[in-house]
C-alpha cells in the first residue's frame, strides 16, 4: 500500500473542492437566472423525494403489509372453517353468502378445479410482494395470485383439496393503500405552485441585476441611460448608486479636462497664428517656406495631441450607417490619391460616437494606405458585434511589436504606426476610441501579405 504525504493528504480536500467547483463552472448555465433557479429547484426535488421515499417505505409499506395480513387472515379462516366443519350444499352455499355478506371478499367455490398456470408478475408491485408472503404465511396452502387481470381487483385462489378450490375476488384497496396518484398528483401540485413563486420572485429580483449592467454598459460605451434607477434588493441598490456616483465623477473629471484643453488649444492656435501673420510679412524664400513647414507640422502634432488626450470628449452618441460612414473614410484617403476598396452590407445601422468612431476608422485606414497600395475594408454586423477589418499588401508590422505600436508616442524604423513627420498616435488613438466604445483592435498577419486590423465593438 503507498502512502500518502501528510502535506498531500491536507491538500486531498482543497484539490477535490477545486475539481467541483470547475465542474460545477462548466455545467452549470452561465446566467445568474438559471442558477438561481436550480439553487431553489433542487434542494425541492431532493426534499420531496426524501418525502416520497419515506412515504412509501413507511406508510405504504407498513400500510399494505397490515391490509394484506388482514386479508390473507380472512382467507386462512374461512379455509379452516370449512374444513373443520361438515356441510351440505345448503350450509355451503349459507357458507358463502354469510363470507361474502361480512367480509365482502367476493367469494366463491369451485368444484373439479385446479390451480390456473402461473399469472404474469409485475416488474414491481408491493401489494403482490406483500399479499403473497401473508398468504404463504397464514394460508399455508398452494395459491395463485393475479393483481393485474382486472384493473381495480385481486384475484386469489386457493387450493384446498383435491379438485377443490376457493376463489377471492377483492378489491386493491382492500389489501393495498391505494392512494398513489393523490400522492403523486399533491407531490405535482405543490412543486409547479412552489417554481412559480419561486420564477416570479426571482424575475423580479434578477430584473434590476440586469438593468444595472445593461446601464453600466452604456455607460461605459458613452450613452446615457436618463430613465434607470436603483431599484430591487438593498445591495443591487447600493451597486446601482455606486455605479451611478462613478459616473457622476467621470463626467465631471471629463467636463474639466475638456474645459483645460479648450483653453490650451486657444492659447497655441494664437501662438501659431501670430506665427503665421509674421511669416506672411517676410519674403518668400526657401527659409521662410521651410520655417511655414514647420509651423504646419507643429499646428499638426498639436491636433494628435488634442485628439488623443480630449478621446472622444463630450460628443453624444448616434444612430450610424456603416456604409455611409465608410464611403466617408473612402473619400478621404481617395483625396489623399491612395486606392481603397470598401466591401460592406448597406443596410448594417449601429450606435456610435460619428466623429470619435469615423476618426479611429479613419486612422486604421490611413495607416495602412500610407505603406500600402492595395487596401481592403470589410465590414459586417451580428446580433452582438460590428466588425471592420482592414487588410493590405504593405511591409507589415512584426509580431512582437504589434502590442507596442497602439502604446503612444512609440517609434519604430518605417513605423506603420505614424506618419512621415508626424506624432506616433494613430493607432494610439484608434485604441483609445475602440475601447471607448467597449470595443478592441486587434492585429495580425494579412492574406494580402500585409497587415490585418480587425476592429470589432459591441452593437
């Protein structure tokens, strides 16, 4: 026999509580409606069936054997009783009618008869269990039993001499409990009254659970919810207010960084105004033209700047039609005099931020026309996700650096992530507003040879 270590053996309970508990996470239905359904439903299913179990080994057991000792009791006396006494026809027939007017055992007597062959049995019947041993006991005579030819009686007969047998046709309930289907039938009864309590008690309990996460999902994807409030038990309330004053502080954190940049973007657009009106006053030589550059390129980098740290500001969110907005982006990489192609369902609608979601749209798109010349943009909608994927024939990003290229500011050698000259926030800012939205943006190895970009939100 190997013995186990004393450590392993303090581990055994800890190791098998794991092991039900992610059998537990796999079987079990992922909604908190449906769990909270079988917490209640089988503790029921277990105590009614230890009821049941009870009952019927108990009552019904103890019932039944009584019954039937009773009957098998009522036979045995009228077997010793004729035996025991000697009667003509007449006391024979007063014999069965006083046994039938008294004891109500359907009796009767046949004359040059014998035992019928051996009745079918029941797969499982404890008045034929129960009668059968009583009357083996009590009786002590070859009998044959039948509890299934006539619906609602009992067949029994007994031999009691040589071509003499005494036939009992009785009634179940006489030697059985027979109160199976009111058992059954209040069993039923209670357990559909109780799972409709129990459904009803708890929609209106799990309906606030999911109000509240279907708002802090529109909360954080930027829509406003102007009719939820807390309601259902004190803790869901509590959560819903937590989630509510957690909103509350974004908005006001995002209400005063946008009044900050709207004044710093004020204070540099007039420094690189007055840049320009002095620039203007100068004669046009190369060095004036290369200091205009430069003045167009910082007026640029600050634009990035702004769009990445402003995200998607207050911009309040709308209705968008996916191919209108894609033939947008098209007509603008179309101006810059780069090719692209645009494959999307003209009928795909979806709520979104327009200016903040046509930006990151934008931005992938530009990324990959600058050092590409075939790019294609497929897009298509489920019940769940919108997806865009962007796919070109250019250099490709390699896969080690696809993490760092959305980090802000990242350079790389022919970085794909940020224009000749420009800030390094693109994909950056892309990133920012996928996820803004509940989304993400996703990068891989395209068909093409180049780069894939699969942006995909939830619609």
């Amino acid at each position: 026999m190997v013995a186990i270590p004393e450590h392993a053996q303090h581990d055994l309970p800890l190791t098998l509580r794991r092991r039900f508990n992610r059998f537990l996470e796999r079987h079990l239905p992922e909604g908190l409606y449906p769990r909270s359904l079988i917490i209640i439903i089988t503790p029921m299913v277990l105590l009614q069936s230890i009821m049941a179990f009870i009952f019927m080994e108990r009552h019904w057991d103890q019932v039944t054997k009584r019954l039937s000792r009773s009957v098998a009791a009522e036979i045995a006396f009228l077997v010793q009783t004729y035996e025991e006494t000697d009667m003509t026809d007449d006391d024979e027939l007063k014999f069965v009618t006083m046994a039938n007017q008294h004891l109500r055992l359907g009796f009767s007597i046949l004359h040059d008869a014998e035992l019928p062959p051996p009745a079918p049995k029941p797969f499982f019947s404890l008045l034929d269990i129960k009668l059968s041993k009583q009357i083996t006991k009590r009786v002590g005579r070859p009998f044959w039993l039948d509890t299934l030819g006539r619906t609602g009686f009992v067949d029994v007969r007994v031999k009691v001499d040589s071509g003499l047998i005494f036939r009992f046709v009785t009634e179940q309930s006489r030697a059985y409990a027979s109160n199976t289907y009111i058992f059954i039938l209040w069993m039923v009864g209670s357990a559909v009254v109780l799972l409709g309590v129990a459904i009803i008690f708890l929609r209106n309990q799990i309906t606030p659970i999911q109000q509240l996460a279907e708002a802090a999902h529109n909360f954080g994807m930027g829509r406003d919810v102007p009719d939820f409030r807390p309601r259902g038990a004190m803790e869901v309330q509590s959560a819903a207010r937590a989630v509510l004053r957690m909103k509350e502080r974004i908005e006001r954190h995002v209400e005063q960084r946008t009044a900050m940049l709207a004044g710093v973007s004020h204070d540099l657009r007039t420094i690189l105004t007055r840049f320009r009106l002095q620039l203007a006053t100068f004669e046009e030589d190369e060095q004036v033209r290369d200091l205009r550059a430069d003045v167009d390129e910082m007026q640029h980098m600050l634009e990035d700047y702004l769009a990445f740290v402003r995200g998607d500001g207050d911009e309040a969110s709308a209705d968008i039609n996916l191919h209108k907005l894609l033939s947008k982006v098209k007509q603008d990489v179309q101006v810059a005099g780069r090719k692209i192609r645009i494959v999307a369902d003209k009928g795909v609608e979806f709520r979104a931020k327009p200016n903040a979601f046509k930006r990151c749209v934008g931005n992938i798109v530009n990324n990959a026309s600058r050092f590409a010349d075939q790019v294609v943009v497929t897009a298509n909608a489920n019940e769940r996700y919108l997806t865009i994927t962007v796919e070109d024939n250019g250099p490709g990003i390699p896969q080690e650096l696809r993490e760092d290229v959305f980090r802000p500011f990242f350079r790389i050698d022919d970085a794909r992530n940020q224009d000749e000259g420009g800030s390094g926030l693109g994909l950056a800012i892309a990133l920012d507003i996928a996820r803004s939205h509940g989304g993400d943006i996703r990068l891989s190895e395209s068909a093409l040879g180049g780069l894939k970009a699969v942006l995909q939100i939830p619609v």
